[in-house]
C-alpha cells in the first residue's frame, strides 16, 4: 500500500487535530502563593488546606512545619490555618517554598511525583519518588 504525500500530510493533521494539545509551560509543579489576611494580631491563611493538597501532602504534617518554621502557635479552623502572630506573606511563602525542597520535590530527579513512606518498625520517614525510585531520608 502506498500513501502519496498529500494523503500523508492530511492524515497527519487529521491525527494532531484528535491528540490533546499540552501546555508547555518552563515548570510542570507551581504552588499557588499563600493568600491571607491579618486580624488584629492573627494572621489567617485562606488557602492553606488547598496548596497543602497542591503539594499532595497531609495538612496536618504541612501544619507542623510551618508552625514550627515560623515559631509561632496556631490552629486549623476548616480549610483555613490562624496563626497567633501577624507574618507577612513573602516569609509565608518562603517557607512554603522550603517545605517544598524538603518535603516534596525529589532530590535526584527535581519531579514532585513523590509520597512520605514510613516503613514499620522504623523511627525515620523517607520521601519516596514515584518517577525515578528514589528514596532519601527527611526529618
């Protein structure tokens, strides 16, 4: 069977036409920035809960560190997190970034597709990487 060049070419754009277009984009994974407001010397974090699930980890874990990172106390109340203390939003998101590189992205490969493994009868969790395998240890 032969296909002359034009039927080619038809058939071409026939199958780039069905084929789901990407987006390409320099980053696959961006994390939203955090959005909050101050109230009187809280501060409260509308959007914790949903980049705690962008970053597809627990908001419970994600809590601890930013609590802790940030010396302050606080409680979640539904989707939002209150902190006792008024912070500004680039330190927020600073450290939002730094839960990022030791929490989510893998340190071989760069690619979020990771999870928190904590094998059983171990005191140490690790970041396991779902793309290239990897593990490493975190705190």
């Amino acid at each position: 069977m032969e296909i002359k060049d034009d039927e080619y070419n038809k058939l071409l754009e026939n199958a780039y036409k069905k084929v789901k277009q990407s987006e390409i984009s320099g980053e696959r994974f961006k994390v939203p920035k955090i959005e909050g407001y101050f109230e009187g010397k809280k501060t409260i974090l509308t959007n914790f809960y949903q980049i705690a699930v962008h970053l597809r980890r627990n908001p419970e874990h994600f809590q601890k560190f930013m609590l802790k990172e940030l010396a302050a106390s606080g409680q979640k109340m539904g989707d939002r997190l209150v902190l006792n203390i008024k912070v500004p939003s680039a330190k927020i998101n600073q450290k939002v970034e730094s839960y990022l590189h030791e929490f989510v992205l893998c340190k071989e490969c760069k690619k979020p597709d990771t999870e928190i493994i904590k094998p059983a009868q171990s005191r140490i969790s690790f970041v396991h990487c779902l793309a290239c395998g990897a593990k490493h240890p975190i705190r």
